[in-house]
C-alpha cells in the first residue's frame, strides 16, 4: 500500500534495481546536493529569460539576453559567490 516500504524480496517491479545501488538514500542525496545549493535569484532569472526565448532568438533578444547576464554578475549575490569561488581556488593552488 502507501507509503509502506519494500525490500529486495518485494522489488519485483523495480527489477534489480535494488540490488545496483547499495544505499539509495545516499545516492539520492550525492545526485541532489549540487541543485540545493545554487543561487536561488540566478535559476529564477535562467528559467525567465528561457521561457522568453522559447519562440526563437532575434538581435534584440540576444541584446537583452547579454545585458541579463552583465545585471546577474553585477548582483550581490553573484559578487559574494563569485568571491567565495575565488577565494577558495587561491587556496587551493597554494
């Protein structure tokens, strides 16, 4: 039923799925972990300016499309991610 669990005897429907990966949870989370952690404002505006441009792409699309992209590196959030990339890449090489 719902929400009830199943284990390796009960998979009949999934296959040897079950079998190929040992620990689902912690697949699951090492697949999912890099989405939890981009910018918010960054994904919303990506998703904006591709619906936009859904139709086709004309001068004044890609105008706008490259002044999008100059606002959303002006933006606070991408300079303080932009710093934390940097700062970490200068420790690394050191």
């Amino acid at each position: 039923g719902v929400g009830e669990g199943f284990d390796g005897a009960g998979d009949v429907g999934f296959g040897d799925a079950a079998a190929e990966i040992a620990d689902l949870d912690a697949t699951v989370a090492a697949i999912v972990a890099p989405y939890l952690t981009v910018s918010t404002p960054a994904v919303g505006a990506a998703k904006h300016l591709a619906c936009d441009l859904g139709g086709g792409v004309t001068e004044a699309d890609i105008t706008r499309s490259v002044e999008a992209l100059a606002d959303a590196w002006e933006s606070e959030d991408a300079q303080s991610r932009i710093a934390a990339f940097l700062k970490k890449r200068a420790r690394s090489k050191s």
